[in-house]
C-alpha cells in the first residue's frame, strides 16, 4: 500500500502536462482548404477561424462532448457531434443558398466519451426514447454493464448491479450529488422519474475521488435536465396493460440571467392480478406523487458567480401481498398476509460556483434529505427516520496550460434510526428493537490530471483521506490511465480502493420481508475493497458506416464483505464480517454499428465470476448469471417520422440460496432456468406529439411462484427475496410525449 501512496502523491505533483484542445482542418469536397471558415460551439458560444491552411484549433477544456458547427458563405452548415477528439476533418458540400445555422442533427444514442480516461459510456435522451422508461431503474433496458435486479418480489423493490455485485457498492449520483443512500436505496432508483433525466453517465470500476470514497464496482451519475436546454413544455402520459397509470409535466421558462425548471409526477396503482395461481399479487399497487424545481442563475463560463438550487418533495405507498390484503384493515394481522411501504422524502439540493478566470473556480456543492417511512411486512412492523446532509467544497484550478488540479474539503452526515416491531411474530424471529447509526465524516482530496506525449496519454491520480466518528482515519488512492494508440484507438486503466460503511435494514430489504430470522454474530465494520480494470475502445468510420468496439476486464477483491449467509440455514440470513477471499471478475465486450445513421445494431456479452472462498472450497455468490447476451435493433428513416427499436436479452443460469434442508415443499432447485427477453417499442412523431406503443417481456417468460413458502406466508419458510427472472410476464403499453420547444433565443 505504501508504494501506491507514494506514486500517488508524486502524480499530484507532477505538472507535465498539454492543453485540451481540439485541432481540425476544413477542406472542400476535393480536399481543398478553406480558410476562413466559421467554427463555433452553441452550447459555449466559443468560436474560431480557420486560417489559411483550413486549420484551426479550439480549446475544450470545459466541454465532455458539445455540438461543433462549421460555416462558410457557399457551402452547407454542418453539424458535428464531438466527445473528445483531438483531430477531426471536417468536408463541406458546396451549396448555391447561404445557410442557415440549425442544429437539426441528434447526438448518438450511447456513446463513449474519447476525452475521459476513464470508460464512461453516456446514455442520451435518443436512447431514453427508445423504451417507456418510466423511472431510473427501467433506463437500462438497452445496456449490457448495468442490471437492475428486484430484491423483494411482494413490493418490486430494485437495485442496479455492476460487475455481477449488489447495488450498493456502486455509487449512484444525482447531478453529482449522492442522495441514494440508506433508507432512499431500497426505492430511491424508482423514485427518479425519467422525465427529468437528461444524461446517464455509467463507468465501471474505480472512480474519481472527487465525489467520496464509497464507489466500488462503479459509478451511475444521473444529470437532471436544464432548463436552459430543454423543452419549453414537456408532458408524458403512459398506460400499461395491468391498468398501472403514469403522468409526467415539465415547464421551464426564463432568460440569460435566471432559468426555472418544474415538473410533477405521479404513478396510480394497477389492477390487482393474480396469473401464478399462488393467492399473491403479481406486482405492488403503486401509489406516488412527485413535486421537482431546479433554479440556475448566471453563466458558469463567465467570471462572476452562477448556480443552481433545486428542491424535490416525493410521496409514495406500495402495497402487496395477498390478492384480498387491504392495508386500511389488516395492517399487521394474522389471517392475511400484506405488505404496506409509505414514505415521505423532501429534497434539498445545489451547487453555487465563482468563476475567477477561466483557469480557476471555486464550487460549493450542497444536498440533504430526510425520509420518514412506515412499513408493515407481514407481522413485521418497520418504522425508519433518516436525516442525510454532504457539503463539498473544491477549487478546479488549471495551473498552467499543461495540468489541472481538483482539491477540497468534503462532510458527510447520516442520522438513521429503525425501529422493529415483531410482538406478533409466528416465525420466532428475535431481532426486534430499536438500531441507531450516526455518522459524521470530514474529509481532504486532492486529484491530478496530466497528460503526455502531445496528448496521447493522460493521468489522472487521486486521493483522499476521511474521518470517521467511529472507524477512524480510512485513505482512498485512485489512479487511471488512457493511452490513445490513434485518433479512434484507446485503451484504459484503473485502479482504486473503495469503502462504505453498512445499513444493513434499509440495503437488504429481504431480511425484513422474509421469515428468516437475522442473526449478528459480531458488530459490522466497514466493507473494503480493491478494484482494477483495463478497457480496449475502437471507433471507426467508412463511408455511411460508423460504430465502435470495446472489450473490458475488471476485478475487484474484498478486504471486508458484508453479505448476509442465507446457504447455512434457509430460515436464518447470518450476518458477520467476511475476511477471507471474495472476488469478482467481470468480463464485457460490445460491438455498434450504424448505417447511414438509419439502422443501428449493437451486440454485447458479458461473463460474470463472482465467488468467496471459504474453508477451501468455491461459493458462487446468488443471483448472477454467469453469461449474458444483449441485442439492440433500431431503425429510424431520413425523415424521422417514426422510429422502431428492439432488444433482446439472454440470461445463463444463476445460482439460488440452498434450501435443500427446507421440507421438500418449500425447496428451490440448485440453479434457476436460462431464459430470454425481447422488447419492442414504435414511435411515431407527429410534430409537437410523440405517440408509442411498445411491448415488455413478448414471449410471456415468467419465473413461477417466485415466492418460496406461498402456501404459509406467516411460516419459518417464507421467502421474497428469491427471484432470478420476470415475474408479471407479458406487459404492453402506450404512451405519448408532448413537446413544446423554444422558439425563440432567450432574453
């Protein structure tokens, strides 16, 4: 550990380093320069010349990817999406009109941004489009790195894994803030409507340590829309076929100097279906309203201040169980079995910057939330209170023209309080009572950028040190590379440490909602782990055809592991402090192509090794299919008056929880079945009106009576938590989007 701090701390220090600049040449359709040719950036409003060469240069520092726009008296506008390149050559086609600048081209669906060392791939409104996408857990329907997986059946809660390990070990961002956390883990992904998701940015393995010391497997950062680039009215109604109903309205107005974005949501319950036959509801009534305001004020490349401050009110009740379980009546009784999660959660959120130059600003990056949630799973009562502030206050400074430097002061504040109530318990449980935990964590970071070899490598090194109120001192390093072999050849390293402390409750929704009984065997410390990757990308382009390639390897190793044992006893979840070896290995390859940007295809596989090692012998961890197959189909003519998209997934077997000591009734097989998906959506584009009809899960595959010990939900042997496949089966929708765009520049 000590040489990799000492590299670390001399990469802080190392200033060699070149400017973020984009060099491209402007030619005529016989390769003939053209100087004098305008090149700008609307977004920045940035522009340059060329000379007399048609060369130019453009400084990107502030920019992961932008719209570049190329005119000249005579020729075509043309309209460039860029995310990263050095160089670029850019063809104009005479024209005998002058050209208006309008921007009409779209960025790609997912693409991977050339300028960030690290493998980031950045999922864009187009790709949102091309399924109903009604909260953040259903945005990933067309990705092969990320997998939502449900951890309570009876309610429909969700996690998002990387890497084949449980979503909390990669960290999920809100414009950069980290507000899914504790008690807002279990449903905080679902409560993010995608309405208001500009972006999704998703990479694997180790991250920036800017933003804490907890990512792990990876990072999931959701950019909220602007209201300075976004619909001047936007409204999205949707309806499945289990008559679950969805409506989303976003209004942004203002000008230069201040913008406002709201929006409201709101999800009413479904009808209730019963299709296994096991007397359960094959998904939760679904009850929620959301209330959002984003502010932003002033020009953050401008010198002066500007900032944004942003509130969100969330109100939700699920409701499962039995087909004939009314909460308002059987809350906690004995002759039916139900399921009942309500919770408030208020929202307040901002960044405030001052720009000195445009070398050097100063951020102060501020959110809290509070959750107060009354749940009752079965005879089990759950009554939670957390309160949650982070503070971060960093300097970006571009010391010279060949480095750039992030440090700060961070404060993390968590205030979590359980009570369990099992006075009615028929399973003999025995952990009810009250759980506190307070945290208070200040911390220092420090990260370098450089890059080498006229930019054909960057460094990025990282460290920071936190204190916490009842661990002590924990240092995370981190550190990445990114060589480009080419122009459109690259490949990447990481290597980093993570940790995270534990809320065992609120991130393991399974311990509550089944009958096991929950056994501590020593008090949890905090879960560490190493995490090193290596990434190969290739973009290439000929003719109509463009796309990319990109093979990845990523390994992480456990020093400490939380993970509850539910093989030694399938009527107790045995919590402790795992030590021994616990890796996982992840293997990824992908494959785009597109075709006139007409058509577009891409394949993906992925291989998952996730396993402990104990006395000896080899334990699979459950739930992970060891291969996995991704297909993506889409097809949208010139005129892009409809557009029709497909995908298609294929799941190896995954290894379940033993239940071979459970009476032969309440017994699962070894492994759960491989099985398929296919999804399909139609988008048709009226002008102002987006209408699409789609269909989830086409061929009706369904894992059966999910539910282990149905026939005795208030039994030793009842389980939620085992589920590997679809549960609701076949479900169609329809939907439309309702657009009102800006018309005019803003004041």
């Amino acid at each position: 550990m000590k040489p990799i701090l000492f590299a670390l701390l001399c990469s802080l220090l190392y200033l060699s380093s070149n400017a973020q600049t984009l060099a491209g040449r402007v030619v005529d359709e016989k390769e003939e320069p053209l100087p004098g040719a305008v090149v700008f950036i609307p977004a920045t409003q940035k522009h340059t010349s060329t000379d007399s060469e048609g060369d130019f240069t453009l400084d990107m520092s502030d920019a992961d990817s932008a719209f570049i726009v190329i005119q000249m008296i005579g020729f075509r506008t043309d309209t460039i999406f860029w995310s990263g390149q050095t160089d670029m050559l850019f063809r104009l086609v005479a024209s005998t009109e002058l050209s208006e600048v309008i921007i009409q081209d779209e960025k790609p669906g997912v693409y991977i941004s050339e300028m960030n060392p690290i493998k980031t791939e950045t999922i864009t409104q187009t790709e949102l489009g091309k399924a109903a996408c009604c909260d953040l857990a259903g945005c990933f329907e067309t990705q092969t790195t990320v997998q939502p997986q449900t951890t309570n059946v009876i309610t429909n809660s969700k996690e998002l894994r990387i890497l084949g390990l449980s979503g909390v070990y990669n960290q999920i961002l809100i414009d950069g803030l980290p507000m899914v956390q504790g008690l807002s883990y279990t449903y905080g992904i679902s409560g993010i409507p995608g309405t208001i998701v500009d972006q999704i940015h998703v990479s694997k393995g180790a991250n920036s340590v800017v933003q804490g010391f907890e990512s792990i497997s990876g990072q999931i950062n959701v950019e909220t829309r602007s209201p300075a680039n976004t619909d001047q009215l936007f409204v999205n109604a949707y309806w499945n076929s289990f008559n679950e109903k969805h409506f989303n309205a976003n209004a942004a107005f203002g000008g230069k100097k201040w913008r406002n974005l709201v929006a409201v949501h709101t999800v009413q319950p479904a009808d209730r279906t019963d299709r296994h036959g096991d007397g359960f509801m094959d998904l939760p009534l679904l009850t929620r309203y959301m209330v959002y305001n984003r502010f932003e004020f002033g020009e953050a490349d401008k010198p002066g201040w500007s900032g944004r401050v942003g509130l969100r009110l969330l109100h939700e009740e699920r409701v499962g169980g039995q087909m004939n379980f009314h909460p308002e009546k059987g809350l906690g009784g004995q002759e039916i079995y139900g399921q009942r999660v309500e919770m408030m959660q208020p929202e307040l959120f901002g960044r405030l910057d001052y720009t000195l130059s445009q070398r050097s600003r100063l951020s102060l990056l501020a959110s809290g939330f509070a959750q107060e949630q009354d749940s009752w799973f079965g005879l089990l009562g759950y009554r939670a209170s957390q309160r949650n502030a982070y503070l971060n206050l960093q300097h970006e400074w571009d010391y010279s023209l060949s480095g750039r430097m992030i440090y700060g002061v961070s404060f993390r504040h968590l205030d979590l309080r359980e009570t369990i109530d099992l006075e009615n318990d028929l399973a003999g449980r025995t952990f009810a009572g009250s759980y506190a935990r307070l945290e208070n964590i200040p911390g220092v970071f420090a990260e370098n950028t450089s890059h080498f070899l006229n930019q054909k490598l960057t460094w990025i090194a990282g460290i920071r040190a936190d204190v916490h109120n009842e661990f002590g001192t924990r240092v995370t390093p981190r550190t990445l590379l990114k060589y480009n072999i080419s122009d459109r050849t690259s490949i990447r390293a990481s290597a980093g440490m993570g940790w995270r402390t534990v809320n065992l409750f609120s991130e393991n929704i399974g311990l509550l909602a089944s009958s096991r009984n929950v056994i501590f065997q020593e008090h949890l410390q905090p879960e560490q782990a190493l995490n090193y990757g290596l990434n190969f990308t290739h973009k290439y382009e000929s003719g109509k055809w463009d796309g990319f390639v990109s093979a990845d390897f990523y390994h992480t190793s456990f020093q400490n592991q939380v993970f509850p044992d539910y093989d030694t006893d399938p009527t107790m979840a045995i919590i402790s402090n795992f030590t021994g070896p616990s890796y996982s290995r992840a293997y990824q390859a992908e494959w785009q192509v597109r075709y006139d940007r007409v058509v577009e295809l891409k394949l993906g596989y992925g291989y998952l090794d996730v396993y402990r090692m104990i006395g000896g012998e080899r334990f699979e961890l459950p739930f992970n299919p060891r291969h996995k197959l991704l297909a993506v189909w889409s097809y949208k003519p010139r005129s892009e008056r409809f557009h029709l998209d497909v995908n298609f997934h294929w799941y190896g077997q995954q290894r379940l929880p033993d239940t071979g000591s459970n009476p032969e009734l309440y017994q699962r097989p070894e492994f759960s079945e491989s099985f398929t998906m296919v999804n399909a959506q139609f988008t048709l584009n009226t002008g102002m009106f987006e209408w699409y009809l789609g269909c989830e899960n086409i061929f009706d595959f369904r894992q059966m009576r999910p539910i282990v010990g149905w026939q005795d939900p208030f039994g030793p042997y009842f389980d939620t938590s085992s589920v590997w496949g679809p549960v609701r089966g076949r479900e169609f929708y329809v939907g439309f989007r309702f657009r009102l765009t800006k018309s005019t520049p803003e004041a």
